[in-house]
C-alpha cells in the first residue's frame, strides 16, 4: 500500500474520490463511497488492486448490494460469479451464473461495451439515476463498477448497486431501462 489513503470505512467518509482533471466522481450513497476508497487503498501504486487482496469485512455494509462479473472471453460478454442479496431482490434473478445479455438483455450491447472499457482502460464506472422501473414508479439506482485484476488481466469487476425501492411499488415486476447518468474516468485520474 502507498499510505496515500488510509484503509477503511472511517476514513474514506472524509474524502471524496475525484479524477485529477477535475471530473467528480458523483458519489451519494456513502456506502459506494466507502467502497471506492478501500479500492483506491488497495490499489496504491498499482494500475488496479489485485482481487486476491480484497477483504470482504473492510466494505461490509456493501456486501449485501455488492457484485462480481467475470469476463466469459468465449461469448465476448460478462458473467455474474456473485450477486449480494439485495441485488438478488432488485434484479429477482438467480443472476450467480448468468450473463450481462441474458440479464440486461435490451441494453446489453451498451453494458459489455462500458464493462470492457472499465477492464482495458481500466477505469471506474459510476452510475446514477432512475435505472430500474416499475409500472407505477422509477426506482433509483447508484451503481459503481471496479476493474481488479486477476493473475496478470483485469478479468474481474467489483461493484455495487444502490437502491431505494418506494414503498408502494414493492412487489411489482421490475424492468431494466437505464436512465441514469453515467460516468466513466480513467483508473490513472482517480484519485
């Protein structure tokens, strides 16, 4: 580690991860900026944080809302490994298993398209918005996505999504429409 930025939760509610051309970062839930902060800790001086460094108890206020996608190389798409289970309720799919097509599958050609520039770039990904609708309500959405790196690629994306679900639309069926703003800023300008 670099020492640049204390490891853990406390300390990241001090500071807000910006992108050195001035570009904000807009984070809100103070959740997915925990989890931006212990990634820029585990970083450091690296392009990104190797995944085997993660330590789950450093964000655990995420985990129920947290993610991981794998790039399936083969069908030049992404997979889920593993969904925490708020994503689970919010998506209401299995989703461990499943491709970026088969669970987005309107949008899925934008999706793999921002996912492989988070990994090639690398770069972080920041979502936010009414991305998810009912029939009666727009569900609000904060997404953050992560490029670690596995061996020698980065093959891996950490994230988490954030939601507030209004009252009266539980238990209605749930449609992906992404009509959030999206952000999207170089690894090498987060800081």
């Amino acid at each position: 580690m670099s020492g640049r930025h204390q490891v853990g939760p406390a300390s990241a509610r001090h500071r807000e991860p910006s992108a050195d051309d001035g570009q904000s970062i807009p984070v809100v839930d103070e959740r997915i900026r925990d989890l931006l902060c212990y990634w820029l800790d585990l970083r450091g001086g690296a392009e990104v944080p190797d995944a085997g460094s993660f330590d789950p108890t450093m964000v655990a206020a995420v985990l129920p809302h947290f993610w991981i996608l794998k790039r399936d190389r083969e069908a030049g798409s992404w997979r889920f490994s593993l969904a925490g289970e708020e994503t689970l309720k919010l998506t209401r799919r299995k989703l461990v298993g499943e491709s970026v097509d088969q669970v987005f599958a309107a949008q899925a050609g934008r999706f793999n398209e921002v996912l492989d520039t988070v990994a090639s770039t690398p770069a972080v990904c920041h979502m936010i918005g009414p991305m998810y609708r009912t029939d009666s309500v727009a569900v609000l959405v904060e997404r953050l996505a992560l490029p670690v790196r596995t061996d020698a690629s980065v093959d891996r994306i950490y994230g988490a999504t954030m939601y507030r679900w209004p009252h009266r639309a539980y238990g209605e069926n749930v449609r992906y429409v992404c009509d959030g703003s999206l952000t999207v800023v170089p690894v090498a300008a987060v800081r």
